[in-house]
C-alpha cells in the first residue's frame, strides 16, 4: 500500500539532512505509527509521501503509484492533515467542509457515512468561523476535511498536539473505527505513549529509522533489567543516580527514575540503596518495571 526505499531529503542547499535513506512499508488497513522528537523528520516523510515534497534520493509508491511520476493520481487517493491548522479560518465549519469536497469533486451527502460520526460532533458549530473553534474541534473538522473525498490512505501528521487529553482519546477512537472501513492510516506522533495504539512503529531520530516493529516486540527487545526508584528529593536522587558507577542508565519518568545496572547482579539493588541512604535519601522506594517505548528509544539513542 505504501512502500519507502532509501528515501533522502536534505534542505538548505545540502546544509540540513531531514531524512536520511529511510525504508518501511505500510500493509494495507494497517495503522501504522512513524514516532519520534520534533526535527526527527517525520513532516518530510510524509509531504514526500503526500507528493508535497520530492525527494533528493530513494524511491516511494502509493498504492503502487510513484510518488514523483504519478503525483496527479495519488493526490486523489489520499488524505493529508498536516500538523500545523491549514484550513481556511475565515470560513465557517460548513464551508470549509463543501470548499474541499468541490475541490474532489464530491458532496458532503455522497461520503457523509464515513464522516459522520465524526462531523456530528461539529455540527451544532457548522455555522461557526473555523478559527473560533477550540483546538479539539478543529482537530475533527480536520480530519473531516482529510476524509471528505473517501481517501484509501489517510496521513496524519502530529495530529494530537496541543489537543487536551480528553480530545487525544476520542481522536484514537476514532481512527480504530475508521480502521474498521479499510482505509490506511499512517500517523506520526511525537507522543510516545500513543505508539502503544498503534499496530506497527517505526522509532526515528535525525532522520533515520532505529527499529520497526509491534509496539510489543519493540518493549520485549528492551536488553536490561529495568528498574522504578524514587525518593523524597528526586532531583538530588536524579543526580546521585548518575555519579553511581554501576549504573549503565538512568532516566527521569514521572514520579520515578528509571535505571539500569552495567551488571545486574545479586545484591546490586541492595547496594545502591546503601550508597543513597549515605547521601541522605529518606523514604527511598526501588522495584523492577516493565519498559515502555520511551525507555526503548532512549536506549536505541544512547546505543547510536
């Protein structure tokens, strides 16, 4: 459905490597997430793939179209919502939704069953200026816009940022259901926890992918024994941590540091705790944790 093979792009007249000999290939139906930083050079996969952008090297095909020879034909198969709000604000909700239905040569009518659970939720404000909408509501009109020509591939890019949590979880929701219709969807995220609700990732930074998998596999494949430990004064713990000479990692989650011996033998958690209570660390508090996909892509940095 959508294929990548040594796909480069770099800007400022060479200055700037954005992607750097990227190759993965999306099945059909699949929800697929593409997961890294801002500047990982997620936006130019996908404007690459949207045929915004021509790549310097590599080759890329939407359902089995080439992205440069047959630009035309993929423009019509595919939905694109950028992660910057690009609609036309001085337009209300309607309109915007009939402006880019016209431009496919469509009707809201003729797809309104793949829009609707989605437009329901927008259509008490389709009277309303897009630019006075909040930032969840802009975000499904969006998306209704993205899907208003029936698309058999949907890119969206950081769809979910600066969208309060609640909006976040509806969103998902919503494209497991569009999922449920067939249509491919390709998401990037800078939101490590939302790879968990993806079928497949692949992990980027600096414009090279640094593993694909299940989300699953991806954890599984974590090399060490990973440790949760937290105390009354986590930032001196922080920086205690890392002047310990048996620790190989040592990263701040939440409430907890999460941590990694060099050699995770009997009795090494026993000895840290030592060494932390002559520091002064009271109500210290160690155990083993599972490792999440940011533990993962940080020890995939680290290990590059």
């Amino acid at each position: 459905m959508v294929a990548l093979t040594d796909i480069s792009k770099t800007y400022n007249d060479g200055g700037t490597l954005a992607v750097d000999r990227v190759s993965f290939s999306v099945e059909k139906g699949e929800l697929f997430g593409l997961i890294g930083p801002d500047g990982a050079g997620k936006t130019s996969i996908f404007r690459v793939l949207t045929t915004l952008l021509l790549p310097d090297g590599g080759s890329a095909t939407v359902n089995g179209l080439d992205v440069v020879k047959d630009y035309k034909a993929i423009r019509s198969q595919v939905g694109y919502m950028p992660g910057k709000f690009s609609l036309y604000q001085d337009l209300s909700v309607e309109e915007n939704l009939n402006f880019f239905a016209t431009i496919f040569g469509t009707t809201i009518a003729e797809n309104y069953d793949l829009i609707k659970e989605i437009y329901v939720q927008i259509e008490p404000f389709k009277t309303r200026r897009a630019g006075k909408l909040s930032g969840g509501m802009k975000q499904k009109l969006a998306l209704c816009c993205a899907l208003i020509h029936r698309p058999t591939v949907l890119f969206l890019d950081e769809p979910t940022t600066g969208v309060d949590t609640v909006s976040r979880k509806e969103f998902w929701e919503m494209l497991k259901r569009l999922k449920q219709q067939g249509i491919t969807i390709l998401v990037s995220t800078p939101y490590m926890d939302e790879a968990t609700l993806c079928e497949r990732i692949a992990l980027i930074q600096k414009g090279r992918i640094m593993s694909i998998d299940t989300p699953a596999n991806i954890t599984k494949r974590y090399p060490e024994k990973l440790y949760a430990i937290k105390a009354e004064n986590m930032s001196k713990l922080l920086h205690d941590l890392r002047q310990y000479e048996a620790i190989k990692s040592c990263n701040a989650f939440g409430e907890y540091h999460h941590i990694a011996f060099k050699d995770d033998s009997d009795g090494e958690s026993e000895k840290l705790l030592g060494y932390l209570e002559t520091k002064g660390h009271q109500n210290l508090e160690i155990q083993p944790t599972t490792p999440t996909i940011e533990d993962c892509f940080i020890d995939l940095m680290e290990g590059n």
